[in-house]
C-alpha cells in the first residue's frame, strides 16, 4: 500500500475500496474522497485488490451512486448551529450598564489615594524619615544598614517613615536594563517577602508609601500593583507614582507634605530643579507645601528657599544600592541618604537634615523632644 498523506489514515474505508473496485479514474475518487489518498496510493490499493480498468458490478454501481449523492447534499444541520437572531437594542444596553457599574465599583476598590491628614493632637516635636529606592534583591545593596535604619526607626518615639518608592529591584527581562537581572540575588517574589518582613518592623509608623518605577514594572506588565499590596500589609496609606499630600496637625499647626518618586525638570545643575517645579506645578488645588520630598536618582538633596514670605525645604532621599554600575555608567553617583525633617507644635518650625545625616538627625530630634516643655 502507498503511504498516505499527512494526517491520513493507513486503512482504507469500505466506501474507498467500493470505488477502487468499481474501476473509476483517480480524479473521479478524488471527487468522492477529496485530498483522501495521493495517486501512487490508489493505484497500489488497485493492484493489492486485483482490480483493473473498467471492472464493474451492479453492487459497486449503487455504491459510487450513494456516495457521490453524499457529497452533492450537505447535511442537514441541527437546530443549535442556525443563525441567531442579531441582539436587540435593550441587550446592548444592559451589557453596558453592567459595565459602567463594574467600572464605578472597581474605582471604589483602588487602595490608592491623593492624600492623607493626621491630627495628632498636643504632642512633643516628632520628626519625619524618608526611606526609599532600596532596591531590595538587587546587588551591591547595604543591607545590614537598611536592618539597623529601620530598627533606629521603630525603637525611636515620634520618628515616623515615607516610603519614597523601588522598594524591590524587580528587574524584570523585558526590561531596558536586562543586565540587571542577573544582578539579583533574590527572586521578585523574595523580593517582595524581604521588604514585607523588613518594613514590618515599623509598623504603625508609615505614613505613607509611595510606588516607585521598579515596581511599576510589574504593573505595566501583568496590572499587579505590588507597592499597594506592600502598603495593605503595613497598614499604611498608599500613592502611586503621581505622589500625593500628607497633612500633619501637631496641637493647632498644620504642615504640609508633599512626597512623589519623582518630579519633571531634572537638571544636572541644580538638583533642586525637580522640587522647585513641584512646588510651583503641583496639579492639585491645595495649600503650599513647607517640604517637598523627591527619590528616584539614587542622589540625596536638600535645598532650603523662601516661598511666599516663608522657608520651605526641597530634598531628595538616595539610596541604600550604593554599588550600581548601571547609575554610575550613566555619570550617577549612587550616595545612601535617609533625609529627615523635625517639626514642632505650636509654631510652624522645620529643622531639615540631609540624608547623609540620618543617625545624626534622629540624635538632634531625640535630644530636641527630650528637652521640650511646650
């Protein structure tokens, strides 16, 4: 027997082998059974059934009649398979009020939010650390410095923490950086579960978390936002990257905070450029902020200025991944930095400390709330 097509069966159906006997030409068989055998097939199935040329019987007549008839008639089709009516105007219409209300719901579940105001009543001074671009997973980062800063924070009385954002390397391979994906030494999900645990210390001191570009990664990528999951766990308030506005009321005087991964207006000259521009283009309708805190460029910065007949402060927190190659390739200096603001009650007062200085600063406002009498 020749060999089938591709896909064809090796065993020949009593409908073939009654054409094959009824002596009909290979074109006339491939009318019946179409693409069914290839030439060289047929005529091996001819000569293995000792059938030649123009044999013929009335039994194999009503047989190509029957199979020919097959294939000139469609089935017949089952009811299921008939067309369905097109939908009417009130189905569509249901469809979309469906949707509207899902979309309405879903805005209703966003963990995000633009701001957040805390009322903390009489109270000593309290200070303010901003944390960020750890950069957990990632090479080249200090960890056991990190553990130390977040322990500091968590034994110290009114110190409280900003998360500013790339809490996780979560390098990712389609990424722009793919060489830092070999840089990890913890998988994103490890990632994640160290900055749980890590962060955790602190709880109930995170005034705000905000995301950062490293975990918008997975965002872009699969719609998970990691950084809110992060902030449900810590119990804190969460902004994405659009930053957002923490108010602080200590006795009767409010402050006003405004934190974001980053800002438009970068400049290699003036690294207060980015806060200058948030100050002045904040898209929010809302009172001046006294601080303005920025991350993002692994570079720790605080500028003090005078904005509407008062001092504000612009700063930027760096980073605890002080061994980059990627930053320093691009002219970046990868510098740790955990700035800190110390505020008081009563009177709008707002002593900054640069980030290089963060066990320094939580000396001075340590000293500062234990010499306070009101």
């Amino acid at each position: 027997m020749g060999v089938p097509k591709s896909g064809q069966s090796l065993t020949w159906a009593p409908e073939e082998d009654a054409l094959v006997r009824a002596g009909v030409s290979y074109p006339e068989f491939c009318q019946a059974f179409p693409n069914r055998r290839t030439r060289h097939s047929y005529q091996q199935r001819r000569y293995k059934l000792g059938i030649s040329a123009g044999r013929d019987t009335s039994e194999t007549q009503r047989l190509v009649a029957d199979i020919f008839a097959a294939e000139r008639e469609p089935p017949e089709q089952p009811a299921f398979m008939g067309r369905k009516e097109p939908a009417t105007d009130d189905e569509w219409e249901e469809l979309f009020a469906h949707i509207e209300g899902a979309c309405e719901i879903r805005e209703g579940l966003d963990p995000s939010q633009p701001d957040v105001t805390y009322d903390l009543g009489p109270t000593k001074p309290i200070a303010v650390a901003f944390l960020g671009d750890t950069h957990c997973g990632a090479g080249g980062v200090e960890y056991a410095r990190l553990r130390s800063d977040l322990d500091l924070i968590a034994q110290t009385d009114g110190l409280f923490v900003v998360g500013m954002g790339d809490y996780c390397e979560n390098a990712l391979p389609d990424g722009k950086a793919k060489s830092s994906v070999f840089g990890q030494v913890m998988r994103p999900s490890e990632q994640l579960e160290y900055a749980r645990r890590r962060f955790g210390v602190c709880g109930g001191k995170w005034l705000a978390l905000i995301g950062g570009n490293h975990e918008a990664r997975t965002a872009r990528a699969t719609a998970i936002d990691l950084v809110g999951g992060l902030a449900k766990h810590l119990g804190a308030p969460y902004f994405t990257e659009r930053g957002g506005i923490i108010r602080l009321v200590l006795g009767n005087q409010p402050y006003v905070i405004l934190v974001k991964h980053d800002y438009t207006g970068r400049s290699r000259i003036s690294k207060s450029n980015a806060g200058r521009r948030a100050f002045e283009e904040w898209p929010h309708n809302w009172e001046r902020a006294d601080v303005i805190c920025l991350a993002h460029l692994h570079e720790p910065d605080l500028h003090h200025t005078t904005r509407n007949g008062r001092d504000v402060v612009w700063m930027r927190s760096g980073t605890y991944k002080t061994k980059d190659d990627y930053a320093e390739a691009g002219g970046f200096s990868p510098t740790y930095g955990v700035p800190v603001v110390v505020l008081y009650p009563g009177t709008r007062k707002v002593i900054a400390w640069p980030g290089e200085q963060f066990r320094d600063a939580v000396a001075f406002y340590v000293n500062a709330r234990d010499t306070w009498n009101g």
